[in-house]
C-alpha cells in the first residue's frame, strides 16, 4: 500500500471529519452551537502536523494512530493534556521502546509527584499509603514527563524516571 502524505486522504482523518461533521449538522438541526468543532478540527491538524515536524513520521500515520486509540469523543480526546506540544525539558521522545526503557534503566524507579518517594510504576505510587496515579485529576502536578515513542506512535505522561532527574 502506497504511503498517504495528504493526511486528508488518511482513514484517521476521513473518521474525524465524519463526526465533526455529524455534530456540525446535530448541532444545526436543534439549532444550536455549543462548541466549535471545525476549530477543534483545526487544532488536531495543527498538532498532528507539530507532532510530525518534531518526530519524521508522516502527519497521516500519526493522526490514523491518534484516531484508532481514540475511544471517547474527539472534544475531549483532542487536548494539550493529551497531546502536548513536543518541546520543553517535559518531554523526551525516543524511536524504540528498548530505547526509552534503557533510558529509565534497570531500576525502573519513578519519583511520586505527591509523596515524593520512589515507585516502581510510572504510573501510580507504589508506596503506601500513597496511592497517587498519574492519570488521576490532578495528573502528574507538572513534576512528570510526557514520553513519544515513534516505533509505537503513541506518547503518555509518566512519573519523572529518578535517572532522569537533575541532582
């Protein structure tokens, strides 16, 4: 199958459209406007563009990765919270798994943003009583970081790996 560079062209962007297009004409029957979609549409292509400038990999196959992940409404999905922008000392993108799990090392150790001991997983406290998980309300308290792996086109925050942090 040829690659697609039009990320118009993509099945992931062809699914989108499809249902901002179904609220547009929702949103126009009842007549109402109770969000901009065609913004939010703008948003992700502008991100999704920022995402390929900063890791190589075509817009299209990230947007079609983004879009089969995606299981809630693209309103929501579709935020800084979820796909920040790739820059800043937050952020570290790798191009393997193998590689970002060298990177944490073999003690796989994780600062807890809320309790400040070491846990085992990078994504809730593994100390007790502390049961703090990064993908809780308050998330990581801006003391973790947003990990991309390329091989697998997907990105999350984690718990700051104690290797990575400055001493």
């Amino acid at each position: 199958m040829p690659e697609i560079t039009n990320i118009e062209e993509s099945t992931g962007y062809q699914k989108l459209l499809k249902a901002v297009e179904s609220d547009v004409e929702r949103d126009a029957k009842f007549g109402v406007k109770s969000h901009d979609y065609r913004a939010k549409l703008s948003w992700i292509i502008d991100r999704t563009n920022h995402y390929s400038e900063k890791t190589g990999i075509p817009a299209s196959d990230i947007l079609n990765a983004w879009e089969e992940r995606r299981n809630y409404w693209y309103m929501n999905f579709y935020q800084d919270a979820n796909q920040p922008k790739i820059e800043g000392e937050r952020v570290r993108v790798f191009d393997t798994v193998d590689e970002l799990t060298a990177a944490i090392g073999v003690e796989r150790a994780f600062r807890c943003p809320s309790c400040s001991a070491v846990s085992k997983s990078p994504y809730e406290c593994t100390v007790k009583p502390c049961d703090w998980k990064v993908h809780g309300l308050f998330g990581d308290l801006g003391k973790g970081i947003f990990v991309f792996v390329k091989e697998k086109v997907s990105g999350e925050k984690i718990f700051m790996p104690v290797a990575w942090e400055i001493r």
